[in-house]
C-alpha cells in the first residue's frame, strides 16, 4: 500500500473561508479597539468642556473690559458736577454784578442790573440740566445694555432729548460771548457803572455755559452709540 506523504491535519484546523462554530463562540472580545460608542462619548465630553472654557474665558475678558470704562452712570453724574460747578461760579457772579449796579448811581445802572439777572438765570438753568442729567443716571445705571428697562430706543430718546438741551446751551453761550464783548465795550466808557473787570466775569460764564453744553453733547453721543451697539447685538 502506497504511503501518503500529505501532512497529517489538526483536528482543529479550519480551511480559509470557513468558520469553527465550536470554537467562534469562545473567543473573547478584543478589548485594545475601542467601540465607536465610547469614542463619540468622549467627543462630546471633549467639546462641552471646551465650550464651558471658552464661555468662561469671554466673561473674564469682558469683565476686565468692562472694569477698565467709565460707566454710563458715572459718566453721566461726573457731567452733572462740572455743569453746576459752573453754574455755582456763575449764580456768584452774577449776585456780585447785580449787587454793584443796584448800589451804583450810573446811567446804565438799569442795564447792569438786567445783565446780572440774565446771569443768575443762565445758572438756574445750567443746574436744571445737570439735575436732569442724574435724573438720567439713575434710571439707565452703569451698565443700560444690562438692564431690560433700556432698550436702543430709550437709549435713543435720552440721547436726543439730552442733544437737544446740549445745542441750546452750546448757542447761547456762544451768543453770550458775543453779547459779553458789547458789554465789556460799555463798561470802558466814563461813568459805567460797573468796572472792566467785573464785565469781564460775563466773557468767563459764556465760556462756562459753551463747555457744560459741550459736555452733556459728549454725554449724549455715548448714548447714541451704546444705542447702536444695542441694535447691532439683537441684528446678529
């Protein structure tokens, strides 16, 4: 009988392609590749993480920003303390002019005292502004864009409204300077009532009422433009 040289199988030898059921059951799992469910889990860990990271850093910036300006409030208070120092220096002014010409026996004395009077009134006025103006710091706050009592369009409207008062001072200090100058004119002629140097007060308060004009115009125009940033933030 012919000796077959072929090596003898293993019992448990499986040809290509084909599949043990006997031993397929056993075989344990592969633990070194990781399952696609746990890869999207730690994804997702990976992103919230990052996300909570970047909010946090955004507040932190914005709050070192935000620590760094004036605040509408304070702004708005600080204007309101330059416009009635002025009109402190002023109503002074103005009560120490009327008190030379009421004593005085001059020709323009009648004048004189009409011009102190226009003076004390101009500060009234000036101190009716800077009330306004902490009116309006303690309904907006430091921060209108924090608050939901001021929209863009409040802010427009006390912008508009505070523009409004700025341009008339603004014009009638500068009438004022124009109008101090004729004055100064009357107050070198022989027998004025009052002297050069007390007209001249009138030339510092027209300069006065142009720069508390021109700070509540600053004011205003930081309103207007919180007041766009309001609008920009909600177009986003």
């Amino acid at each position: 009988m012919p000796v077959s040289t072929r090596p003898r199988r293993r019992r448990d030898y499986v040809p290509p392609g084909k599949t043990n059921v006997a031993t397929a059951a056993s075989l344990p799992a592969r633990r070194d590749v990781p399952s696609r469910r746990g890869a999207f889990t730690l994804t997702m860990v990976a992103l919230t993480g990052f996300g909570v990271a970047l909010l946090a850093a955004l507040w932190i910036l914005s709050q070192a920003l935000s620590a760094g300006e004036v605040g509408v409030a304070t702004e708005l208070r600080a204007t309101a303390d330059r416009i009635d120092a002025h009109a402190s220096a002023m109503a002074d002014h103005g009560e120490r002019l009327l008190a030379v010409a009421t004593a005085g026996t001059g020709i323009d004395r009648a004048l004189w005292m009409s011009e102190a009077q226009h003076m004390i009134s101009d500060a009234d006025s000036l101190r009716t502004l800077a009330t306004r103006l902490r009116v309006m710091a303690v309904t907006l706050g430091e921060r209108p864009e924090q608050s939901t009592n001021a929209s863009a369009s409040v802010l427009s409207a006390r912008a508009a409204a505070l523009r409004a008062d700025a341009v008339a001072a603004t014009e009638h200090g500068r009438m004022m300077t124009e109008h101090a100058a004729l004055m100064l004119a009357v107050a070198r002629q022989p027998g004025s009532t009052v002297s050069v140097a007390d007209a001249e007060l009138m030339s510092a308060d027209a300069g006065r009422i142009i720069e508390a004009g021109q700070g509540a115009l600053q004011v205003a125009d930081s309103l207007e433009v919180l007041a766009d940033q309001l609008r920009g933030m909600f177009r986003r």
